[in-house]
C-alpha cells in the first residue's frame, strides 16, 4: 500500500505565539507531514509574518478578512485537495500541538482498520494532561458489536461527531460531501462537518494520538460565551433544520442534549441579559435565514476562493470534474427545439474571445481592453474575434487596424457594414469564432490576469456558462468600487426569475449550449439576460466566481442609462417574452414589472441609492469593507 499524501491545515487568527509552537510540533512529527497549510484569516498580530518565516515553509493562504473558524477551514481543506492533491487533511486550530507521535498513530489506526475510514480524531488534552471538554467525540448511537470489534482491533472508537482540533480528513470524502459551511462563521461548524461526513461514513477516535489544545482556560461548551452565543444558537438552528448531517432521530436526540446544555449556559451566566438576547438573535436568525453558499460568503478574501468553488463544483487539483453521466435537455419554449447537452468533459480547451466594438466606442479604453484579454493574460486565448458594429471614428479604426501589433493572439476582424445592434453583432461574431469556448469581453472593461485561468477551466469541465463578479470603477482602474457579487450554484436560476444571474461581460460558455438555446435575440439592452434566462430554462450547467475577474468601467451617466422609456419598454417585452415562454409565473412577472420596471421611471438619484443598497443587500462590497 503506497503512502498517502497528508497535508496539515492550520487556520490561524491573532495567536502568533502559539501559532509558533504548533509549526514547530508539525515539523517534529516522527511521521512526516507532506505539506503544511497555515490559513491567516487575517490577523492583526504577527502571526502571519510567523507563517511566512517558519523552517518547514509552510503553504500560508493570507485572507483579506477574517471569516471565522469556518471560512478558514473551508479554504484550508479547498487548497489541501484542489491545489495540494492531498490523500488526507489534517485539520487543527492554531493552538494545537500535536505530541510528536499524533500523526504516525492515526495512520496506524487507520492501517489497522478492516475498512474504510472516513474521518478520524485526536485525544485532546488541556496543558495539565487532562482530557478537554470542549473536544470530546460523541460516541456512535447504534454502533453494533462488530463495529465496535473492527474499531477496538485498530485501537479506536467509533464516533458520530469529532472537533477541527486534530481532524484527520479523507479527501476523498470532501470532494464527495462538499466543505464546512463557512456562514457558521464560528461554532458547531465542525460539529455540524463532521456529522455531515459520518452520517454514512466511518469515524474513529484514536486515542493513542494525543495533541494539546492550548486554550486560555479549561472549560467545556457549556461556558458563557457572552455575544458570541449568539453563533451557537443560530448554527445549531441552521444544523438541525438546514443541514442532511443528521437523521430526524439524531435531531431529536442532540436537540434534547443542545437544550439541556444551554440551559446549563444561561443557569451559570454572570450576565443572563447579554447572553439571552444573543441567543433570542440568534434564534431568530436561523429561522428566518439560510446559510449562504461558501463561495457567496467567501467573495472578496483573495485568489483562495477559487480553490473553494473548484472543490463546490466537485473538481480535482486538475480542474477536472468526476465523471458525470451525459444528460439531454429539452429547451423549454426558446427560439429552438434543440436540446441542451450536458457533455462533461473537453477534451479541446483552446478559446476564443468574442469582443465587440461601435461608434460610441473610447480608443484608448479599447486599446486597454484588449491587452487585458491576451498579453495580460496567465491563460492566454487562442484567438480573439472582434466585431465592428458599422462605422467608427478614426481613432478606434486605427486601433482596430494595429490589434494584430499589440499581441502574438491571432486576432479575426468581423467588419459589419452598418450598426446592427449588440445581438446581432455577437451572433456574427459568434459564428467566426473557431473554437466551442468562447469568452465574452466589451470594449471598455478590463479583464484580470487570472480571468481566464478561472474560468476556461470550469468550462472545459462540464459547465455550460460560467460568469464572475465585477468590480466597478470610474475612470482610474487602480481605484475600483463596488464588486458586484453574483448568484452561485442553485441560486443562479432561482435569481434568474428577478434578475439576470450573470455579468454579461465576465461570461465564458460553450458555443454549442448557446446556440441551443436560440442564440442572442434582439431586444434592446436586456438580450444577454433573455438568452441566459433561456438557457437555464434548457437546463444549462450554470455556475459563477465569486471573485471579481472583470474591471467594469462605470464612467458618467451610468444610473441614467438604467433608466428612461427606452429601457422601461425593453423591460416589458423582457417580462411579456419570459411568462409567455413558461420561465416566470404570473405573480413572478406582476412583481417584477411593478420592482424591475418601477426602478426605470424614479429620478436618477433615487435609481442610483436603490441600486448601491440593493447590491450590498444581496452580497455586493466595498473593496475596503469586509462583506456583509
């Protein structure tokens, strides 16, 4: 049996100290570690200065902002397995330190074991070699004597739960189960990971592996937590009524135990009032709300979430998804009959992208557009097809006549005679493309470097679109505003029926999924939302970053431009085709028409405050303020 591949995971927040001595107790382990992990959610001390200055060179992730135990974990087990390849992740707290043999004695234990092994935990003892309350496994209900002889032969337990202090972690498991669910924030997110994993799986407590944890004091999870008890009402809510970890008789079992315990919490209180109205929040938070997917949560924290919504879409360190069935759908009430075609994996990643170019066009905002899209490229594109919708300036033609001078990208140029409008543009342009990815770009927004290397990849996997956020910005590239943060996941086509789920100029999709679902109809400035409200209907593989991959340029007369007569009767045709195509219900369209159509006729400035509050609303942030 060959060995496996162990990455250690470390998630680390002000405890520079002990963040020390848990690498240095890593890099001792009479097993060694493959890869170590630090991830710094964003620490204030010189933790990360630590990470970066350790002997054993450790990965260090640095978050922009701190996302709790929960983010950084999901970031953590995202890098291990799709970056790192990891066999197994071994998950610990930044003040963890694992005695020398802690490692060696869960891959004995693991060895030992007639079957499989899903997730295995530590002994976990305080500074005076006491076990920890607050990191004891909760034995399997129902365990039977075989189980329990399997497990005793490798010198283990079985358990139904484990904590994130000393969390040996298959990855094979994470990329059938997903990760941690990073809007806990804090608290009960590995009671809840865990159960989640072990529902099915196999779980072991492994005593003989010892690590200590070095908090401030020895309590259990009854302590006062003060505030914060408001995370560990709102995620026990969010665990018992949003979450498959747990069988409806386990809810009823550990729902009985949560009860006693805060119970316990609120007896012992040196505070009651602070303590019951962080709880009656909570509460009422985890009624009312879901948890957000972790790569709505994520947005914002730097190149790490990519690797998060790489694991989300269930790929491999080669951006590859698992093997998929291949699945035929019927486009429903499009301009086509043909189907959609879920056809999993490309084989042919080459791209082209597809930009298009008018009168109103900047030369200079032209020119920068498109280095953005070849030279500035980590992933380049293999052609670059522009359509020039009728006649422009000279300054723009001559910029078109010396594009094939700026970069090695073969470039095709599609002269149209007259101004035929975007849709009519982007279908000539789509038919000159060569290759089944095409990327969408305009003439005046600015693609990041690592655009493409994010999103051809998902493509070529099995999505049929994939868009990102954006991030505005007026004239000064360097001084962006607003990111835009789009839907994920299914979220996409529940969004769908208000509002379009992709920013139309971060787009990549395969040729063949767009025309299936009728290509780009004319309708002035709403046809990229009609075709992609079209080709979910169809069933199309939808996904979106969360990071910001596209500069948009905002520029003067923005707001106004999303108002006026012209984009109010658009807005109807938009509603009158969708409901009559079967996509939106008759209340949906009542709503949308009197919101979406409303916003078109109130004054500038009251458009441009609905607009700002709306997209911080729904997961939009100010590049210096964390996400809401």
């Amino acid at each position: 049996m060959s060995s496996p591949t162990v990455v250690a995971v470390v998630v680390s927040y002000n405890r520079a100290a002990l963040l020390g001595a848990a690498l240095d107790a890593l890099a001792a382990q009479s097993r060694p570690i493959d890869r170590t992990v630090v991830v710094d959610n964003a620490s204030t001390d010189d933790a990360l200065q630590v990470a970066r200055s350790h002997p054993s060179a450790p990965e260090v992730v640095a978050l922009q902002r701190n996302t709790g135990g929960a983010g950084g974990f999901a970031v953590g087990l995202a890098t291990a397995v799709a970056d790192l390849e990891a066999d197994l992740v071994w998950l610990m707290d930044d003040d963890t330190v694992p005695t020398e043999t802690a490692l060696e004695a869960l891959l004995g234990a693991r060895d030992a074991y007639a079957g499989d092994v899903t997730a295995m935990a530590s002994r976990v003892v305080w500074t005076d070699g006491s076990d920890h309350p607050m990191n004891t496994p909760r034995s399997r209900p129902g365990a039977s004597p075989a189980e329990a002889a399997r497990a005793r032969a490798a010198g283990a337990m079985p358990v139904r739960s484990m904590s994130f202090v000393s969390m040996l972690v298959d990855a094979d498991a994470v990329r059938e189960h997903g990760l941690p669910v990073s809007d806990f924030f804090i608290w009960n997110d590995d009671f809840e990971y865990s159960t989640r994993l072990l529902r099915r799986g196999t779980g072991l407590y492994v005593p003989g592996s010892v690590v200590e944890h070095r908090t401030a004091r020895l309590v259990g999870t009854d302590h006062d937590p003060g505030p914060r008890f408001y995370y560990e009402v709102r995620n026990k809510i969010w665990t018992f009524t949003r979450s498959s970890a747990l069988a409806p008789s386990e809810r009823l079992l550990y729902g009985g135990s949560t009860l006693r315990r805060w119970a316990r919490t609120v007896a012992r209180s040196s505070d009651r009032g602070t303590l019951l109205k962080a709880g009656g929040r909570g509460l009422w938070h985890g009624v009312v709300r879901r948890p957000r997917a972790d790569s709505e949560v994520l947005a914002g924290v730097g190149p790490a979430a990519l690797s998060v919504a790489r694991v989300e879409r269930g790929q491999d360190g080669d951006g590859m998804t698992s093997e998929r069935p291949t699945v035929n759908r019927t486009v429903v009430g499009s301009a086509s009959d043909a189907p959609v075609v879920a056809r999993g994996v490309l084989d042919d990643h080459r791209f082209s992208v597809l930009l298009p170019v008018y009168a109103g066009d900047d030369a200079a905002h032209l020119e920068r557009s498109f280095l953005s899209v070849t030279r500035d490229q980590t992933l380049r594109p293999d052609e670059v097809v522009v359509v020039r919708d009728g006649p422009v300036g000279e300054e723009v033609a001559a910029v078109l006549g010396r594009l094939h001078e700026l970069s090695a990208v073969p470039v095709t140029l599609v002269p149209l005679e007259r101004n035929v409008g975007l849709a009519c543009a982007l279908e000539a342009g789509l038919e000159a493309c060569k290759h089944e990815i095409v990327a969408r770009a305009d003439a005046d927004d600015i693609s990041r470097p690592e655009r493409f290397a994010a999103q051809v990849p998902l493509v070529a996997a099995g999505c049929d679109i994939v868009g990102s956020a954006i991030q505005e910005f007026d004239d000064d590239e360097h001084a962006p505003g607003m990111v835009r943060v789009p839907p994920t996941g299914d979220a996409i086509a529940t969004t769908a029926r208000f509002r379009d789920p992709f920013n139309h100029p971060s787009v990549v999709y395969r040729r063949s999924a767009v025309a299936a679902a009728g290509g780009y109809e004319h309708l002035d400035l709403m046809e990229d939302y009609l075709l992609f409200a079209r080709m979910i209907a169809g069933g199309a593989d939808a996904e979106n970053v969360v990071e910001p991959l596209v500069l948009y340029r905002v520029g003067a007369g923005a707001y106004a431009r999303r108002g006026g007569r012209r984009l109010l009767a658009s807005e109807l045709a938009l509603q009158r085709t969708l409901h009559a195509e079967g996509f939106l219900t008759g209340p949906q369209m009542v709503r949308n028409v009197v919101v979406r159509a409303g916003y078109r006729v109130v004054p500038e400035r009251v458009r441009k405050a609905g607009y700002r509050a709306y997209t911080r609303l729904r997961g939009g942030y100010e590049p210096d303020r964390p996400t809401p």
